[in-house]
C-alpha cells in the first residue's frame, strides 16, 4: 500500500471537455488527484497560487490570458517560489514549444499524445523531472540550434560556460537527454542504476546552472553535445 500522499493537479483549458476527460483519466490513477480547474488563463493563476498544486496542466490558447503569459507569471525565471507547469495543447508550433519551455514550463505535450504519457508527464513533473512530446523533442533543440546559430549576439546566458567542467560519464548523460531519452534509458544504455543517473543530472544542472533537464538539452544543442563522442 502507498502512503504517499497524490500528486495534486490543476487542469486550465477553455474547453470542458478536455477538462473533463483529463479529470476523468488523472483521477482514475491512485497517485494523482485534481484539485482545481479553471476555463482561462487568469482564472488558473490565481488558483494555482491560492491552492498550489503540485502540477499545472495548461492550455495555450485561453481567454483573458493565454497558457505562456501564465507558465511565465507561476514558473518564469523571475518567480520567487515556481510551480511544475506542463502545457498540454492541440498545436505542434515549433514557437509555442519554445516559448513554453523558455518560460518555465517542465513538460510539453500534444493533446494526441494520449493519456499514458499525460499521466507520465504530470509523474515526472512533480518529482522535477521533464517530459516533452516525443513527435517534438529533437526537433525543438535543432530549431533552437538554428536560431541560435543565426543570430549574431551571443547566446550569453543561453548557453553558459560550466562553473566546472563537465566529467566525460556527465557528457554522456547530457548527450542522451538532449536526444529525449528518459531517465531509465540513460540507466539502461549506460549500464548504471537509475540512482547513478540522478546524481549525474544534479551535478550537471549545478555545473550549468540549469533549471531542468530542458535546458541541459537546450544547452548541449547548442554547444555541439549531441553526437558520439570520438
């Protein structure tokens, strides 16, 4: 038996029915409850700071205030104290996946992911891991790259130095995050426990001063970690 108390979860989105059939799934899961829901952007920021869930799921496209405005006032980098924020949308937009990650969010999902990966997404996000669509993962970090390498000012803190360097098992570790493996793969293809994997990611995060796995990944595309290592 559990003890654990549930993982507690505010759904923002303007459409009953997808708050209902995210209501209907995550409360079927014995580890997660809803506790509060909202149809706007305003609506779920005040509730988020009144009840403060232990995840935000939200909607991009919201009246009165849209789901990146939202992700940026409850998990942006000038937030005292941030809440988990997965946005969850119907819109595979390479400026959305961007815009909520760069403002705080943890975890990007389409609405077609399906409801396993919700629930897996909400489970990483409290624990402070991050989960993004496979079908955009890759494809967000080379559109980053791109930007990046097109635009003549310094990424400055974009992509900083590490306070120390990087020990070859880290760049490993930041390799497989960057191609969107999950903790248990990186355990798996480098033959260490799930516990040695963590480590490596707390240390990295420190090294880069990295919020999340999201910027470890946003990191390593841009300073050319992602290939083999000779």
């Amino acid at each position: 038996m559990n003890d654990r108390s549930p993982i507690r979860v505010l759904i923002a989105d303007d459409q009953d029915m997808v708050r209902t059939g995210f209501r209907f799934f995550l409360d079927a899961q014995p580890d997660i409850t809803v506790v509060a829901e909202a149809a706007d952007g305003e609506t779920a920021v005040r509730l988020a700071r009144e009840v403060r869930p232990d995840v935000c799921l939200l909607d991009i496209r919201m009246p009165k205030l849209d789901g990146l405005e939202a992700t940026r006032l409850l998990a942006g980098p000038g937030v005292a104290d941030p809440l988990r924020v997965v946005v969850v949308t119907t819109f595979d937009l390479d400026e959305y996946v961007y815009g909520a990650l760069r403002g705080g969010a943890c975890g990007f999902l389409l609405k077609d992911s399906g409801p396993t990966l919700l629930a897996e997404a909400v489970r990483a996000a409290a624990v402070g891991d991050s989960l993004v669509s496979p079908s955009v993962t890759v494809r967000l970090l080379k559109h980053v790259t791109a930007e990046t390498e097109a635009d003549p000012v310094p990424a400055g803190p974009e992509a900083p130095r590490p306070r120390e360097p990087l020990t070859d098992r880290e760049l490993d570790v930041v390799r497989l995050v960057a191609l969107g493996h999950t903790n248990a793969e990186i355990a798996a293809s480098m033959f260490v426990s799930l516990s040695t994997v963590k480590t490596h990611l707390g240390n990295i995060q420190l090294k880069l001063a990295a919020r999340n796995r999201v910027e470890i990944a946003a990191w390593a595309w841009r300073t050319g970690h992602t290939g083999d290592r000779p």
